[in-house]
C-alpha cells in the first residue's frame, strides 16, 4: 500500500518549526517527504489539511506489559498519538518467571491475564500488539526468580544467576534494565548490588531506567546512588518520573534539576508526566519488613505483628492519608470505595488511617492500587519546562471503559502535553512538545530509525489537529480517551483512522 499524507504541517521531531509537506509512505517506511506543490500519483491520500503530520510518540515509561494481552488494541495509547511503549519499568517485567505469586502480588497484578512463558521470548511471542513494544527486564522480577522475596543481599550465586538471566534476557533482545527501588524485593538491594547489575547491563548494551530509592526528601541523595551506578558500569542512565512527593519536599525538585544539569559524565536522561499525583500500590506505604518472603497478609493474621506494623505506619511511616486515594483493588469489603481517600473512609469505618489501610489490604490480597495527590504544580512545570525532559505515561493500556478509578495519565498524557501545557499555558510550542515524544525518547533508547521524519525512517506517524488536542480523563471521570489525534499509522498500515481505532495489529517487539 501506498500512503500519501498530504495538506499539513510536517513537525519532523527535531524540534524544528513545522514546514508544509507531503509524506509519503511505502512498504512500512517514509519513501519521501514531498514540498506541499509536487503531485503524488497512485497513492491512497489520507488528509492531513490543518493538522500536523509528526512521527509516533515514544513513551519512555509505561507498564504496558502487564496489561498489553488483555488489551492488545492499546485504545487509550492510539488515542494519544502512541506508537511505541517501552516496557518492563520500576523494577518489574513479566519475565523472567519460575514463581508467579510473588510477582501477581509485587504488580497488584490482578490476574486477568494468563501466563503460559518463563522468559522474554516466550512472553513477545504470546504478544500481537496494536503499538510497538520495547521490553525492559526489571530487577524486582531477577531478584524474585533468583531468591524469592527475601529481605537480604543475595548469595554470590544468587548474584550470578540475576546477571544470567539479564544477559539472557538482553539476548532475547531487551533494550533496558531498571529498577524499582521502593518496591520489595527491589529495596532490600544496596547500592553495590544493584551496580554488580547495571554494569552487566550496560555491557550488554541496554539503557538502566530506575524508579530511585527516594523520591521525598532523600531526593538528591537517590538520585546520586543512580548516578553513580551508571557512572562505575558505564550505563546509559533514564530517570524515571522525575519528581518530588510530599508538601515538606515541595520545591526540591529545582535544585534536583540545577544537580543533575552540572552531570557531564554520565549519559543522562529522565522523563515526566504532565500530573501532580502519583499512581502506585497501597503496600509501598508500610515499613519495608513488613513485605519480607511475601508474607504480609501472613503477618497481618499475626495480632503482635499487625500491631507493629500499624505503630510503623503511625509512627515512622510517612503517610498522608488525605491525599491517598483508592483507585483499584480486587473484589472484596471495601469495593465502594474506590475514588475515596483513606481519611474518607477511616471516617466511616469509625478508625484511624492506619487501621484502615490494614483493613483494606486484608480485605483485598494486599493487591490495592491507589493514587496520592503528593507533587505541587510548579514543580510539575518545571520538570516539563526543561529541555532534557522526555514525556513519558508511567501508564498502562486502558479500555474505553472499565472499573475502579485509574489515573488519568493513561488516558492523557501525551494530549495534556500538547493541549493544556503547549497550546493554552505557552510552555513550549508544537515542534517543541513534539520532540519530547519522538525524536528524544528515541535517542534515549538508541533508535536511530523512529521518532523522525525522514526518508528511510520507520513509518510511525500521527496526525493530529493543534487546535483541538486535548486530555479528557479527569481523576473524578478517568473514563475517557483523548481527543485531537486524527490518524495513526504503524509501520505504515492504519492503526487509527478518523479518531477511530481500525483494529489492524502492526506493532513490533523492537529489539
Ligand atoms: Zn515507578
């Protein structure tokens, strides 16, 4: 099939202004970019009149993985403008696999999906996605193949057997390692472990994306320890979700941003979305021992245990129970209390905070998924203002409808971007914002052959009206997908067309 994309703007993902064009594509790839005068002839003409023609969008950060095989049309991402996930972030991907549990009740993984794979082959294989999947092996799922969930320094075998498996992995063609290093198992690993990993990742090639140990007032002291781990293994560093959460930590993030401009030796980047809560599990709010060998619910039936855990949380545990929102959890006592904060709902229940989140996590296999309104917009508005900051979800695939209450950065990243920060707030113009989606998080992956717009390239392309670009998933109404991207092409064959999904299943697993 040939495709001529012809009556718009072409922003190419340089950031250069956006000149009028026709492209042209065949056979999966950009055949010519055209001066808007030169006729095309025998080509299907998709009108692109009064809308900008740019390259896919990249996101850098998403949990695609984990929902990608029950939602393989990748809807909410098709609606953005997404032609490409990168997957396997913040220290978990679904292989490599030998125990399941563990790695269900890491994920607040909900069991929708079934499992049949042991290593990354296997996994892309269960896999016909409508976007481009890249794949990370996350260091919560080496450490859970190679010792379970237990709260201690591996053995030197142990060790070994994690490096095994991301070489294998690597092999098997992963493009990135990262960590999750607020998760358990990933926390109980010290900085020198999780180095021993990153300099076999980089030997192998791969980009060490991290979620740092401290996003809160251990801020600049986390990212240090991600620094230096890329600076001794000679990694490619992405840091992921740039942020600062907590009010007593507002504001920290600029001298973060001052911190990591004066980095001149370390190959350094880091992505952001375009919202002021977070979206994580309930379980990252208790002491971390409380998680060791897996056993939390087992603690929980425990009285003496619970109650230690409880005195943490109303103790040593930072918890904002205001800003904590249910989003989802698995069917149970306290179903009707998605959308609601932990006050909320500690209030009804006649209890403290935390005695509610004991109850809810026993209530519901401690799988609970929540969002914490816990960054200031400014701060916000200054990891998007920078010019090193790639745009990226922390996303999963969303269809266009469900339950619970899901962030709205699935549905909207990447419109709220161009819509409300470029186009109605002046943060930075289409070109701009464009290549914070393309050509920059291409480069961060190595990709020489997406997020551009040339002859040659890969033909991921959108279409998508300036003027009508926006976001529409709220935190109160999350169910909604964004509007103002009009066509989408993967590999060049039509994956939305119209604002409608077309069905067609065109993404690769890029290696
Ligand atoms: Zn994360």
């Amino acid at each position: 099939m040939r495709l001529a994309l012809t009556g718009g703007l072409i922003a190419d993902g340089t950031g250069s202004e956006p000149t009028p064009g026709t492209v042209l594509v065949e056979g999966g790839r950009i055949s010519a970019v055209l001066p808007p005068a030169e006729p095309v002839s025998e080509a299907e003409v998709i009108d692109a009149t009064g809308n900008i023609v740019a390259p896919g969008f990249a996101d850098l950060h998403s949990h695609a993985d984990f929902s990608l095989g029950t939602s393989p049309g990748a809807e909410s991402q098709l609606a953005q403008g997404v032609t490409t996930l990168v997957a396997g972030n913040c220290g978990w991907s679904p292989f490599p696999v030998t125990d399941l549990e563990p790695l269900r009740a890491g994920t607040a993984f909900l069991g929708a999906q079934k499992w049949s794979w042991t290593d990354l082959s296997g996994f892309a294989a269960t896999l016909e996605p409508a976007v481009n999947l890249a794949l990370q092996v996350g260091h919560c799922t080496l450490r859970i193949a190679a010792m379970g969930t237990a709260q201690r320094a591996p053995s030197p075998d142990e060790l070994l057997l994690m490096q095994d498996l991301l070489r294998a992995a690597a092999d098997q063609g992963a493009v990135g390692f990262s960590t999750g290093l607020i998760y358990a198992p990933g926390t109980y690993a010290s900085p020198e472990e999780v180095a021993a990993l990153v300099t076999t990742a980089a030997e192998c090639g791969l980009l060490y994306s991290t979620h740092i140990r401290n996003e809160g007032a251990g801020l600049l002291t986390a990212l240090d320890e991600a620094i230096t781990a890329a600076r001794s293994g000679g990694a490619r560093l992405e840091l992921s979700h740039l942020k600062a959460v907590g009010p007593s930590n507002h504001g920290l993030i600029t001298t973060a941003l001052e911190h990591l401009d004066q980095v001149d030796d370390v190959d350094l980047g880091w992505d952001a979305y375009p919202y002021t809560a977070t979206n994580t599990t309930l379980t990252t709010r208790l002491p971390a021992w409380s998680l060791a060998g897996g056993a939390l619910l087992d603690r929980l039936a425990d009285p003496a245990e619970r109650a230690r855990i409880a005195e943490a949380l109303r103790t040593d545990v930072l918890l904002s129970p205001d800003t904590v929102v249910i989003a989802s959890l698995p069917p149970g006592r306290y179903d009707d209390c998605r959308g609601m904060s932990l006050t909320e709902i500690a209030r009804r229940d006649g209890v403290d905070a935390a005695e509610i989140v004991l109850r809810i996590l026993e209530c519901h296999q401690a799988a609970v998924s929540v969002i914490n309104h816990a960054m200031r917009e400014e701060d916000v508005t200054a990891v998007l203002e920078h010019p090193r900051t790639a745009i990226a979800s922390d996303g999963w695939i969303m269809d266009a409808t469900g339950p619970g209450h899901p962030h709205p950065r699935n549905f909207g990243t990447f419109p709220r971007v161009l819509g409300h920060y470029g186009r109605d707030r002046g943060l930075f113009t289409p070109a701009e914002a464009i290549r914070r989606m393309t050509s920059l998080p291409a480069s961060r992956l190595g990709l020489t052959d997406r997020g551009v717009i040339r002859r040659g390239a890969i033909a991921d392309l959108v279409v998508l009206d300036p003027a009508r670009i926006a976001d529409k998933s709220t935190y109160d109404d999350p169910w909604q997908l964004s509007i103002g991207v009009e066509h989408v092409l993967v590999a060049g064959r039509p994956a939305l067309t119209a604002g409608k999904p077309t069905g067609r299943r065109s993404g690769q697993v890029i290696a």
